[in-house]
C-alpha cells in the first residue's frame, strides 16, 4: 500500500503543473519596471533620472481613446504625472522622473510609487485583468 502510494506521488509529482492563463483577453497595462537610470551631481543637488516601463501584458489593443497616466507619487502624494499612449499586446512605454535631492540625503530614504490611472473614456477604466500590476514602489 506505502509503495503504490508513494509511486503514485512520484508519477503526479513529475506531470507539468497547467497554470493558469497570466495574460487576459482585453487589454492590462502593467508598471512592470521602475528604476535610477542615471544621477546627476551638482555642489547641493543629485539629480536622480527614475525610469518606469508600462507593457500591455494583456492579449488584445487598447481603443485609439484610451487617455492614461502614470501617477508619481511620494507618501500618498501625488507629485507629478506622464501621459501612456495606447499600447498593443506586448508594447511597452517608457516613462521619465527627475527627482532633486541634497547630496546630504541618506542612500535608501527617498521612496516613489509609480501608479497607473485611467483618465478616459467615462467611466474611467484600464479594463485592468490585474490591479496588483499598476503600481510599483522604489526606494533609492
């Protein structure tokens, strides 16, 4: 009885495990990287270039309508704001930030979160598949 069982578990333990679809049918926009690109340093200011890349991780285009942004913000604030054309399946989109910060500024102490938002067509929506998707935190 122990053998066939454990030969049981065996035989299930080797068949490929059948995920479930990670991409949907319409279209979902994803923060899928923020990072430093670059530091400028002057006398009083590091001038940090902050990098984000949006990518339709969904299966279908957006509408030519589509109006969206990506939301920069610090501690729940909202500091600034870039615009994200409508992308097709696998498309990505750059989008820049330049944060000044003393060159006194301690490594690590400066979060941003980059969040995306729909702005048009009403009712605002990204016909989003994954909401855990739309934002990405970095501390620098």
């Amino acid at each position: 009885m122990i053998r066939v069982l454990t030969v049981t578990l065996f035989i299930l333990a080797q068949a490929p495990v059948v995920a479930a679809a990670s991409t949907c049918a319409g279209p979902d926009l994803a923060m899928t990287s923020v990072s430093v690109q670059s530091v400028t340093k002057t006398r009083f200011l590091n001038k940090y270039r902050v990098v984000g890349t949006v990518t339709n991780v969904g299966g279908a285009m957006q509408g030519s309508n589509v109006l969206q942004l990506v939301d920069i913000n610090q501690y729940g604030n909202r500091l600034d704001d870039r615009g994200v054309p409508p992308l097709a399946p696998g498309q990505s989109y750059i989008v820049a930030y330049v944060w000044n910060r003393s060159v006194d500024a301690g490594g690590g102490t400066t979060p941003l979160t980059f969040h995306l938002r729909g702005v048009a067509p009403l009712p605002v929506t990204l016909n989003d598949c994954n909401p855990a998707n739309d934002s990405y935190d970095i501390r620098f």
